[in-house]
C-alpha cells in the first residue's frame, strides 16, 4: 500500500496523527478534529487545515498546517520529474536550509508508480501573504525588502554549495549553459516566435537572440566541472516568495520548489532582479544587490568564490533568460505577461555589455 495522500479527504485525524508523531512534533496525544479549507492550483490539490488535539498534546503541536497534493485530473508534461523534484528537496535539502527562509515541512512523500506526492507544510497565512505589488505594478518593491529576498536567496544557496547530493535531483547536474527547461524551449521556440511578430521584433533584438544561439556550444564550458554550483528554485518570481506582514519581526518564506534544480545560483538572482522592472530599478540598484549577494554567500561559508566569479555567472544566467519571454509566448501568455519581460532582459543584455561575455567564450 502506497504511504502517499492522493486525496484531500485522506487528511483525517488518524493520518495526521502518524504524519506528525512521526515529523516529532506530537509525541502524545492525538489529532482529534481537522477542517479543511480547500482549493486548486493549476497541478495540486491545496488545503489549508486547522487541527484540533487532545488535551494531552503538547502546547506546541501546529494547529495551522498546509496540504499540498497532486491532483487527479490532470498530469501536465514533466510533472513527475517536478513531483520527485520537490518532493526530494524537502526530504534531504529542506532541513539544512531551516526556516526561515523556508516555510517547515512535516512530511514529504513521493510515489514513483503513482507518480503523485504529497507536502504537509506548515501554514504562514497568518504572518504571511502573497505580495502586495500586482495593484502597484510596475512599480517597484522597496528596496529593503529586495535586500531580505537577497538575504533569503543566499541563505538556501549557501547551505546546498557544491552539495556531494545535489546530482540526486531530478535532472542531475547540467549538461549546458542553457539547461534549464525554460531556456530549452525558449530557443527552440525563437524560430517560431520570430516569424509570428514579424517587424515587431527588431533588427536589433534579431541579431542578439541570434548571437546568443550560436554562442550556446561554447557557454557550456562554465558548468562543466561541476564546481560552484547550487540548488536553484527555478521560478524565482514574486508569486512564490511570501512577504511578511511585518518586515520587522519576520522575513520572506520561499515555496514552491517543484522546478529545483542544479544550477548556476544566480540564475534565481538573474530572474528577480532583470524580469519585472523598467531599466531604472537595475541601473541604479543592480550591481550594488549583486554585490550583497555575493557578501551574503561568502559570510556564510562559500570559498574561493570571487566577486569577479559571480558577476560572470550573474551575465551569463541574464543571457539564459532572454529567452525566459519566449517560452511564456509558447506558453500562450497574453502579450502583456511576456513583452515587458523580453524588452527590459534585451536592454539588460546591453547594458551590461553581455555581447563581450558571450564572444570571450567563443575565443577561448
């Protein structure tokens, strides 16, 4: 019989009774009551669920926790890679990072011939929410908050450094520059993408896409020893990073781990920094976030990594998502998802003088 919850209704006091004593955090008692509150997302059953326990359960034990599982009726392509993904990140890498930045897991499963999973997490809604911007878009977030979503970045990239595991996940170590699934099927689609807007993508965006693909042999050569190298979360955008209520007291919880992976670690800093704001926010305040980060990564215990070292891989992981836009296009986003996104990328790309990365490894 599979240990994986295929159903919410499956969250009844018994199971969560053994899920928790097992997690360590009821050593007596029992769950008595559990209701649930629940909802879809575009691949998982969510519930949020309030517990009721005996009397002699510990003053401790989470009363709020969260249910995450796969739904019945629909498996997209790929799924059961992220299900693993996510699933093994929260088994073995989860608790060397800690919470925060994380939100803590109590029980992670994942079933390989059911392809299904199942994540009961503790539930944040109460000190945390989704991001206040989408109303103020494109406005940008305060900087100090920008700082805590950096500090959160190198706190779970510092703990998983050149980790003796991460080759386990999903995927295992990059074979290419350009191996994120995103990036894969953004240049494939750039042929396509091209054609479809015609005269609305220069001349000038032409030649950089173009220069970029013919660049992807020789980019790969940064990843081939298998140095430096990091779990990345692989959709680093504000949707899953929870803001605090008050920044005061607790800082950003970071979820949604199902496209983990390994990776140059400022493909994650790349994403947050490059894809969401007019030029303006980058120049002033970039390099100067960049810096912080790779601050944050040595204080906590990353050697022999030089700034000049991490401002290539924040170059290069920028290069990879010039073509972020292009799978949100074959993904047939509306235009105003992705346009933003491809023009502020393409004008980074300039700025920072990209074009001089990419021929300095073609030389070599």
């Amino acid at each position: 019989m599979s240990r994986v919850i295929t159903d919410v209704v499956e969250l009844a006091p018994d199971r969560l009774t053994d899920l928790l004593r097992i997690d360590g955090t009821l050593p007596q008692g029992c769950v008595m009551e559990v209701q649930l509150e629940t909802a879809v997302s575009g691949q998982a059953q969510l519930a949020h669920l309030t517990l009721t326990y005996s009397p002699d359960a510990p003053m401790a034990a989470p009363r709020r926790l969260f249910a995450k599982l796969a739904r019945h009726d629909r498996i997209y392509p790929g799924y059961e890679t992220v299900s693993a993904s996510e699933a093994l990140f929260y088994q073995v890498f989860a608790p060397m990072i800690g919470a925060p930045p994380l939100v803590r897991c109590h029980a992670a499963e994942y079933d390989a011939d059911l392809r299904r999973t199942h994540l009961l997490l503790e539930d944040v809604a109460d000190t945390h929410g989704v991001p206040r911007f989408p109303d103020e878009w494109p406005l940008p977030p305060p900087y100090a908050l920008l700082e805590q979503i950096v500090d959160a970045l190198t706190v779970y990239q510092a703990a998983c450094w050149d980790h003796p595991r991460l080759g386990e996940l999903p995927g295992g170590y990059p074979t290419s520059a350009c191996s994120p699934l995103s990036i894969q099927y953004g240049a494939q689609s750039y042929p396509q993408f091209a054609v479809a807007l015609g005269d609305r993508l220069s001349p000038g965006a032409r030649r950089i896409y173009e220069q970029v693909l013919e660049a992807y042999p020789y980019l790969d050569r940064r990843l081939a020893a298998h140095r430096h190298l990091t779990i990345i979360h692989g959709d680093f955008i504000y949707g899953n990073i929870l803001l605090p209520h008050d920044p005061q007291q607790r800082g950003v919880r970071i979820i949604d781990w199902e496209l983990c992976q390994v990776n140059l670690g400022t493909f994650d800093l790349a994403e947050v920094l490059s894809l969401h704001w007019d030029a303006g926010l980058q120049s002033e305040r970039e390099r100067a976030l960049v810096d912080r980060y790779h601050a944050g990564l040595c204080a906590l215990g990353v050697a022999d990594y030089s700034w000049d070292q991490c401002w290539h891989d924040y170059r290069l992981a920028l290069i990879n998502h010039l073509f972020t836009p292009l799978q949100q296009w074959a993904d047939k986003h509306w235009p105003g998802f992705w346009w933003g996104r491809m023009e502020r990328t393409l004008k980074r790309y300039v700025d920072l003088d990209c074009a001089e990365l990419i021929a300095s490894a073609v030389e070599k």
